[in-house]
C-alpha cells in the first residue's frame, strides 16, 4: 500500500543556499514548511545537511526533484530512484514530488523540464512509469505542471486534461504550480480560470507561486522577484475553487533576504484566510 506523508499545512519557502546560514543559526522563522531540492542532498553532510538538520528538528520538510525524467524514453534511472529512497529514508519527508516533463534521451540529458505530446499513447505510457516508480519508492508521488514555450501537432489532450487523468490512472497527486498555468497559458493562448476548474480537486497536494519574466512575444517562468498581480489573482480563484493547499514561493535567481520570501508566503496564507472567512460569513447568511 503506497504511503502519502505526514500532514503539512499552511506557508513555506525553498531551502536555498543563500539562507543556510541564517537558518543554521536562528532556524526557519515564520514558515509551516519548507522544500528542498531532492538532488542537491542525496550526499548527506556538509553545511547544507546542517541547515536541513536544524530545520527537520522543527518542520516538516518536502522533498522536489528535478531529474526523475518521468517523461523520458529511457528506462527509469535505478541508481537515481535508490538515491531518492535513502534520502526519504533518512528525511521522512511530508511529501515527494517530480516535474511532468521529459529532459534526456539516450543517456544524452537537455537540463530542461520538457514538455510532452499530450497523446494517449503517451499517457498510457506514462500511467506505467508513475505506478512502477511509486512502487519502487513505497509511497505517492506528486507531479508538477511546467510552463512551456511550445506544443506538438500531436496533442489531442488539453494539459489539464492530461494531468488530470494521469493522475487518476496512477494514483499519483499533483503538485499545482500557478505562475506555470499563467505563464503556458499566457504563451499558447487557453483559459487559466478553466484549467483550475477541470482539474480534481482532491488530487492537488500543494502549491507553487513564483515570478516570471515578460519577454514581449512570451512570459518566461524565470523564479525572479516577487509574485506578480497576475498570479496572485489566479491562486485567489484557485484557493476558491479547491480550498485551502499548502504553499509556496520559489524565488532562485537574485535571491533576496529570508524575510522577503517568508513575507511572500505569508501573503498567500492571507489569501486563503480571507477567502474562506467570506465563506463562511456567505454560509453564515444563508
């Protein structure tokens, strides 16, 4: 029986490197939860191990990795999933999760998140390589939605169609990242509003917000500055829509100070509140 993690709730933030000190130190002040990159902690020691140590004493902490390749030809990476499962081993973390993206072929690797042809020869394949890969870890993953800069003529699936029903099939939850649905629907032109709507509520585990860059021609999901109005207004929707996630602010490019993203996930815990007090006052009045 696959397992899901310990329950987590509430703002978090991104380990990153920038604040290890500071955390090391005073611990991780003013967040739920934080997330760590899978990868860069599968040699335990040294001053990173540290400050994930001196948060783990304190919060639960959820592990995103950016190499399983759930979407590649090649047959899934054992060494890889043996590195994952010491590292949940060892961590116990709140939650698992990967991008929905291919980003190698043959041994040859393209350091992207990639998107893939929304088929279903491609969805049964991927069906197969979810459950096979939940297995070998013992639990439920999350896969995420990435933004993307182009789409494949043979695509008969809308995204969140896609992810959806990959997510029903395998038994997999998503992890629903909100500055990817702007900035991909932004760049090919769909509804960002009805992409939240037809997802399954039930499966979205947490969230992601982040900034982008206007390129002119396209946005670029580039995790620089602050949460842009325009992401915020579609997490306000989304939290009316599906209620209350976990959430986060990724910022990985002219990090600022701790206390700028902690405030940044702060807001979001906000915007739930006030959201789900003008629900209750809508159910107070009948």
């Amino acid at each position: 029986m696959l397992t899901t993690g310990s329950r987590y709730a509430g703002c978090g933030v991104g380990l990153r490197h920038e604040y290890f000190d500071e955390i090391i130190e005073n611990g991780p002040q003013g967040v739920s939860w934080v997330e760590v990159i899978s990868e860069n902690f599968f040699d335990p020691g040294g001053r990173p191990w540290r400050a994930l140590e001196r948060v783990r004493r304190d919060l639960p902490v959820v592990i995103h990795g950016v190499s399983l390749g759930i979407g590649n030809a090649d047959p899934i990476d054992q060494r890889y999933i043996d590195q994952l499962r010491r590292l949940i081993d060892r961590l116990e973390p709140a939650a698992v999760s990967d991008h929905l993206c291919w980003g190698a072929f043959g041994g040859h690797h393209a350091h992207d998140l990639l998107p893939l042809p929304l088929t279903e020869p491609v969805l049964d394949y991927l069906v197969d390589r979810v459950q096979h890969v939940q297995d070998l870890l013992g639990r439920r993953i999350l896969l995420e939605n990435v933004s993307s800069y182009l789409t494949y003529r043979q695509s008969v699936l809308t995204e969140h169609e896609f992810l959806g029903e990959l997510a029903r099939r395998a038994d997999c939850d998503i992890l629903l990242d909100v500055n990817n649905i702007v900035v991909s629907a932004t760049n090919h032109g769909f509804d960002p509003g009805h992409y939240i709507d037809a997802l399954p509520a039930d499966r979205i585990g947490h969230i992601h917000l982040a900034g982008h860059t206007d390129k002119g021609d396209y946005l670029l999901d580039s995790h620089v500055g602050p949460v842009p109005p325009c992401v915020w207004q579609l997490y306000r929707q989304t939290i009316e829509t599906i209620g209350p996630r976990p959430t986060m602010v990724e910022w990985d490019q002219d990090v600022p100070a701790f206390g700028v993203v902690v405030e940044q996930s702060q807001r979001a815990l906000a915007i739930t509140d006030q959201v789900m007090a003008a629900r209750r006052r809508m159910c107070a009045d009948g």
